[in-house]
C-alpha cells in the first residue's frame, strides 16, 4: 500500500494491554513525531469502539494526533481549507501540515477565519494581514490565500466555504464527553457531521495546548483588538 504512494513503511506488530496504549507506546518507543489514523462514516459498535480508541490515543499522545477520514486519494487534492481561529501554535503546525500536502499535489491552501458580523473594518484588516504574516512565515513562496468571512454561525460559514475544497484540516480540541463518542469541540462536531468532503482533524499534545508562536520569529502575537469574537474552534 505504501508503495503506491510513493512512501516508506515498516510494519511493526505488538502485544499490549489495550490498542490504544500501544499505539501511543509505540511512537514514543519509534519516536515519532506525528500519528496518523483513520476514521470512517461508521455506526454502532465499531463506531463506538473505534472512536473510543482514537479518543484514548489523542489524550495519551506526545505528539500530534492526525486523524483523517479521506474520500478521495491524498494526491488528487487540489484545494485544501484551514479554518483558523486564534494565531497560536496550533494554528503554525495546521498551516505547515496543509502546506505540505500542497507542495506534493501543486494544490492552493485558503485560511478562512470567521469573524463577527459586527467586527469592525481594523479589526477585519488587522486579523487579515496577520493569517498574511502566517502564511509568508510557513510557505513564502507558495500561492495561498486568506479568506476573512463575517457569519454568527460558524459551522454553517465553514460547511459553506468547503463545499469547492476538496480537503478541510480542523483543529482537534479536544473535551470529556460520554463514553463512546470522539471528543471534539461542538464546531468541530458540526462540521464533521455534516462534510461532504475530505477531512484531517489534527491534535496535539496536552502538554502543548496552550503554547503560542514562540519558535517562529517576528511571527504574529495572539493579542487581539476590540471585543473578543465567537470564531471556528478547528
């Protein structure tokens, strides 16, 4: 299968006391620097029981989580959609993974941050040239774009906005919720119910959740002019 894209793989087989704990044990014993799993449009118990490992992996991690439910194969996209919220770290690593997906396939990377239909016009230019400053620090030399859109419901303005991308990357928040379901954010939720495109929810660490641009220099700061927004939690 690896081969048919071109990458290098090397099956490893192991014992553990859950497929979760060796998933995670594992690519801290491989040392890896980012874990990538599947996720289907599947129902009942194997829902249940896969959302449930996936869930256990991304609170265990030391390292990104990527989990991805792909409809088409990764070669063929074209368009790739990040919703951005806050300029943190996060965001940098949501950026730089889309850009390399880009680089592969020649495909264009759209940042899209939805703001308050309220916001004001600095406040618009200023979150603007700031997701600009992102992406000249990420990929200088790549053709992507900034898409500032003004909607109270931010799940719809995303669902609108992907509906010509061919693959939107969202960022994993995760949260406690009952057993049985992945713990994403309710914007996130939304979104992925609803897709019809596809998808890559990207986790990080909990060590790192609330880490900012400190390893980019001269990279945008989180502060934020005017009142706080309700904008995409991906």
């Amino acid at each position: 299968m690896s081969r048919g894209f071109g990458v290098e793989a090397e099956p490893l087989l192991r014992i553990d006391d859950s497929i979760a704990q060796g998933i995670s044990r594992a690519s801290r014993e491989e040392n890896a620097n980012l874990i990538i799993m599947g996720w289907g449009k599947t129902t009942g118990l194997r829902a249940r029981l896969f959302g449930n490992v996936i869930d256990s992996v991304l609170w265990a991690s030391h390292c990104p989580v990527a989990v991805t439910r792909l409809l088409d194969s990764p070669t063929s996209f074209r368009r790739i959609l990040v919703p951005i919220e806050n300029l943190t770290q996060q965001a940098v690593r949501m950026v730089q993974f889309a850009e390399v997906l880009a680089d592969e396939n020649q495909a264009q990377v759209t940042l899209l941050h939805v703001c308050d239909r309220h916001a004001s016009p600095n406040r618009v230019s200023w979150m603007e040239s700031q997701l600009k400053l992102l992406l000249a620090k990420c990929s200088p030399n790549s053709n992507s774009e900034v898409h500032i859109v003004p909607n109270d419901d931010v799940a719809s303005a995303i669902l609108q906005e992907a509906q010509s991308y061919d693959l939107v990357v969202l960022r994993s928040l995760r949260r406690r919720v009952s057993v049985g379901e992945l713990a994403i954010s309710d914007v996130t939720t939304q979104v992925v119910k609803q897709l019809t495109c596809s998808l890559v929810m990207l986790g990080e660490p909990q060590r790192q959740s609330s880490a900012l641009l400190a390893n980019i220099p001269n990279a945008p700061t989180a502060s934020i002019p005017d009142r706080p927004e309700p904008v995409v939690e991906g």
